[in-house]
C-alpha cells in the first residue's frame, strides 16, 4: 500500500496533535477530580445554609398570613373605588352620586362639568365633577355631611359661594367633587408634559 503525499501530511498532523490531546485530557481530569473534591470540603457551610433556609421555609406561612391580612384590608378600603370602563363613566357615576344625594336634602342640582382625570399616586387615579346649585347654608352643611356617609371614596375638590337671594338667605354654590379611580383610566401623558 502506497501512501501519497495528502495522507503522509495527515499522519504527521494527528502525531503532532495527539500529544496534545493527551496533555489536555490529563488536565481537564485533573480539574474535574479536584472539583468533585470540592463540595466534601463545604459540608460544614452547607449544613449552615440548609439550616438557613430551613428558617427562611418556617416563616413562610406566617409571611403569608400576614399578606392574606394585608390583601383583605387593601380589598376593604378600595371597595369605594369608583368602579368604571372608562373615566368618562366614572365621572358620570360621580355626578349622579351627587345629584342622588342633593335631592335626598331637598336641593336642586344643575349642571354638570366634568374635570380632567389626573393621576392620583402611583396606583389611582382621580375624576373630578363641578355642579352648581342654590340653597340655604343648612342645607349645604346637610349635604357635605351625607356626602362624606356615601361608600364612594369623596372628597370636596373645590367650594365657591356666593350670596343669592338675601330675602330667602339662600347663597349660591359651586362644589366640585373628586372620586378615587383604578390607575388605568388616567390617560397616559405624552410629549413634553410627560416631563412634569
């Protein structure tokens, strides 16, 4: 059998790189045994860790107690959300809240202008309805006091009165009132006043 020149070369570059593949297992082994020793080494600091997270696993069931807790007294409060589609509805459920209770203390609602929808905090946001109406001071007193028994989250935005009629001592007023919303109905803000 007659070897050519292709395969003399071959033969000559697998006996030069077979002793280098030797060499490299002989490391690589040597690395791998030396890393299997390792963890025998680490039982004192494993035991330690384990009994760490043993810990950690025993106060688990009273994190979450305290987050069941937590998750209920979040539901409690936010059941006077204002809840909505749209901010547009929101805004419209306010405004026949207050007309609801202004008839019920004998007051003529009129009108009705809706505000922008702002972000309150992080997580709501806030709908704001402005009405104005005519009546004696008791009466306003009467219904700031069933507005605050309402289970919405209220809160009077903005008051303006004015005298109306000094013969019937009735004033005029202009009260603007806020309500809680979820986050998703504020509009997000865009261009420059995203800055602010």
């Amino acid at each position: 059998m007659t070897l050519n020149s292709r395969d003399r070369r071959a033969l000559i570059l697998l006996g030069a790189a077979l002793p280098l593949i030797l060499l490299l297992r002989a490391f690589m082994g040597r690395e791998t045994a030396s890393a299997a020793a390792a963890p025998v080494e680490d039982i004192p600091r494993a035991e330690k860790r384990l009994e760490r997270l043993r810990q950690l696993a025993a106060g688990v069931p009273a994190k979450e107690a305290v987050l069941k807790a937590a998750a209920a007294e979040l539901a409690g409060r936010e059941k006077g959300i204002l809840k909505a589609e749209t901010a547009a509805q929101a805004q419209a459920e306010l405004l026949q809240v207050v007309r609801r209770v202004a008839q019920r203390e004998g007051i003529d609602v009129r009108g009705g202008e809706f505000g922008p929808v702002r972000a309150l905090g992080d997580d709501y946001g806030e709908v704001t309805v402005a009405v104005t109406f005519e009546c004696q001071i008791e009466r306003l007193v009467n219904l700031l006091a069933s507005l605050t028994a309402e289970p919405q989250l209220l809160a009077t935005h903005e008051i303006r009165i004015a005298s109306a009629n000094a013969k019937d001592k009735t004033v005029g007023i202009r009260l603007a009132l806020s309500g809680v919303v979820p986050r998703q109905l504020v509009p997000a803000r865009k261009g420059v006043a995203a800055l602010f």
